[in-house]
C-alpha cells in the first residue's frame, strides 16, 4: 500500500478476473468464452468502419446499437441502455439505484463481482444462501433491502430461475429495482425482457461475450422502464459520455442483426452442453443442470484444486473457485467438441490414475 492511496482505495477487494495464460496449444475453458468467432457480419463491419471516421468522437448515445437492440426484443430504444462490457453497465446501476441505506440482496454463491461493486460504492449488503441443491430461494428475498441482484442463469452454478420466480421477485419489492442479470440466458433460460412493460422496478443486463462471441470487444446493455434507463445515463454522463467506441457499436449492431449466426452458434453449444454433462456423470461427477455455456461438477471422490492443477499439466484450464460452498466444484466453459473430448479422456486418466 502506498500513503497516497485513499481510505476507499485501501479497503477495496478487487474482483479477480479468469485467468488468460499464455500456455502452447492451451485448451481454454476457464472464462465462458465462446468456442466459435464472432458473425462473420460483425468483423465485416469493424473493419469498414476503421478507417479515417476514426479521428471523430463516436455517437455518444449508440442510437443505431440501439435501435437495433430494441428491435430485437420488440421495445423501443428509450428502453435501451449500452456499456462497456455488462460489467460496466452492472457498475452504473449498482451507482444509480442501491443506495437506500438497507442492504443490496444477492446470492451467497453467485457471480463475485456484485460485492465488489458494493465495496466501491460503500453499499451494505448481504448474500442470501442458495438451498443445498444451490438454488436460489425467492422466498428467503422476502425482506427490507435497497434492491436485488439476480443472475439468471447464475454463475457458476449455471442454473435458471423461471419467470414466475422472477415475478415474484419483482412484486415483492414494487418500490425497488429488482435486477436480473442475463449474461447467459441465451443458452436456455427465459429472459425477463416480457416482464418489463408490468414492472418498472426490472432492469434486465445482457452482454455480446457469450452468445454473441464479442468478449474482446466490451458491450454489453441494459433493458428497463425509460425512467431506469434515464438514471444509467445520468451517471453514464457524470463519468464518461462516450462509452462505446466507433468499432464497437458498429460491430455490436452487426453481431445484434445477424440471427442466423447466433441461432446456429448457440444452438451448437447447447448439443455440446449436453454431451460434456453426460461425458462427466459417467466420470462419476455430479453435474448441475445448467442453461448456460458452461457446467458445474464436482466428483465425489476427488479434490476439485487437485483436478484443476492435474488438467493444467495437460494445459487445460478450467475454473476452480475457493470457498467453502465452491472449493469442491469445478466450473468447465463448454468449448467446442473436440476440446470437450480431449477433457473428458484427459480427466478419465487423471482418475486412473489416482484410483
């Protein structure tokens, strides 16, 4: 620590990214990434557009990203809020609706970054245990609080809530927002986009990294009532009005507009999906049922750091999370079929070889 960082600064728990080795011939299927590029529309796209338009600044409310976001999902584009990366966009609307002075609710095993976002903004919270299947309860949210964080799917467990969970949900806090965080939803789960016309309270933030194969270019939106989405671009605009830059809103729009693509890519991640889970319970792993692009496993026999460090001597990467509800599982990103294989055969030798 250094006597020029600031008392905030000092207390901070920053969130710890996947990890991005640099490992020869590396089977990489620790970040959810997709196994497949992006729309060849999207890169088509980028690249007509980096040319000399690059000197001026990009439209700072990404009307045409919008317009076509919106018409996707049959809203209009004051519905539509858009950010760099999910993450961003999640940072805004932790700023923007949680300070109420009761704690922000989300789930003890959940995506890890919800409170860090909360140590930034100096927001109590408290995490609400999943049930021993690690499912989230709707009816343990049933109490005072400044708002509630939902990932649906949730990560890492990669299980999803219906919609009537998340309705109910919603009509249990009329006076708060209820946000439901979809990074995954496109690989199975029901989107809450339906609900946002009965309930103003509902922000729904979705992100191109996943379905849409765009992690490496940072976008990701929000879906709400106009009057949440005006209250993202109020603090949107106190910290920086030109979020998405010339290449990204063009190649996110591209990506948005080409179906095809994103229906034939999904839909090839959920067969292989569903033959990783089959693979890994004839290991003798137990495996959530996931609706998203990675599952959750645990062996009953096996330590799951052990696993981890074993399959990493045959450079494959999966994620494993320390903690007391996490450390016996393993997070394993569905990656593309021949590199499920060769995780399947290798973790069938790692168990061999131990038994």
């Amino acid at each position: 620590m250094s006597e020029l960082w600031s008392p905030l600064v000092r207390r901070l728990t920053p969130y710890v990214p996947g990890e991005q080795p640099k490992i020869a011939d590396l089977i990489k299927l620790n970040t959810n990434e997709s196994p497949y590029g992006p729309s060849p529309r999207a890169i088509a796209a980028i690249r007509e557009a980096a040319g000399d338009d690059l000197r001026l600044y990009p439209d700072p409310e990404a009307t045409a990203l919008r317009d076509a976001i919106a018409h996707r999902v049959g809203l209009t584009a004051a519905h539509v809020f858009v950010g760099n990366g999910s993450d961003e966009v999640l940072a805004h609307a932790f700023q923007a609706f949680f300070d109420h002075g009761d704690p922000v609710l989300f789930a003890d095993v959940t995506y890890s970054f919800y409170p860090v976002y909360c140590g930034l903004y100096d927001l109590p919270f408290e995490q609400i245990p999943l049930d021993e299947a690690m499912r989230v309860r709707v009816e343990d949210y049933a109490r005072p609080c400044s708002g509630v964080i939902v990932a649906n799917p949730n990560a890492p467990t990669g299980i999803a809530l219906p919609l009537t969970a998340i309705e109910t949900l919603l009509t249990a806090h009329p006076s708060r927002v209820v946000l439901v965080d979809e990074a995954y939803v496109d690989f199975g789960a029901e989107s809450a986009v339906s609900l946002i016309s009965r309930h103003p309270n509902l922000l729904v933030v979705q992100t191109l990294s996943k379905s849409r194969a765009l992690a490496g270019l940072r976008v990701g939106f929000a879906l709400g009532d106009p009057a949440l989405i005006e209250a993202l671009v109020r603090v949107k605009d106190s910290f920086n009005s030109y979020p998405l830059d010339r290449l990204a809103q063009v190649g996110a729009q591209a990506a948005i507009e080409d179906e095809n693509w994103f229906s034939e890519s999904v839909a090839r991640v959920i067969t292989t999906r569903e033959q990783l889970s089959g693979g890994l319970r004839e290991l003798g792993f137990e495996v959530l049922p996931s609706s998203a692009n990675f599952v959750y496993a645990r062996h009953p026999d096996r330590d799951a750091a052990h696993l981890a460090a074993a399959l990493r001597e045959r450079a494959i990467i999966v994620r494993h999370l320390k903690g007391p509800r996490t450390a016996p599982w393993l997070r394993v990103t569905v990656g593309a079929d021949e590199q499920c294989a060769t995780l399947l055969d290798s973790l069938r030798g790692i168990l061999l070889s131990n038994s």
